[in-house]
C-alpha cells in the first residue's frame, strides 16, 4: 500500500503541473514567483 504522503504529493505534482500547462510559465517562474511571494508577507 502507497504511504497517504506520497498520494499528497503525487496529487501536488499533477495539480502544479496542469497550472504550469494553463498558464503557460515555466517551473522556474512559478517557484520565483511563489519566493517573492512569500518573501512580502
């Protein structure tokens, strides 16, 4: 039986990968953006 971490994580990559896909911006430009994000709070 998969560990529930693991389905956590393989649901967060397919959600960060269909949001890559929508959107149109790279992996790069997500994780910049989500620092930058982070970094103004």
């Amino acid at each position: 039986m998969e560990p529930f971490s693991s389905k956590i994580e393989i649901n967060l990559r397919d959600e960060l990968d269909a949001y890559l896909d929508e959107t149109g911006i790279t992996i790069i430009d997500f994780l910049d953006e989500a620092i930058r994000d982070r970094l103004r709070r």
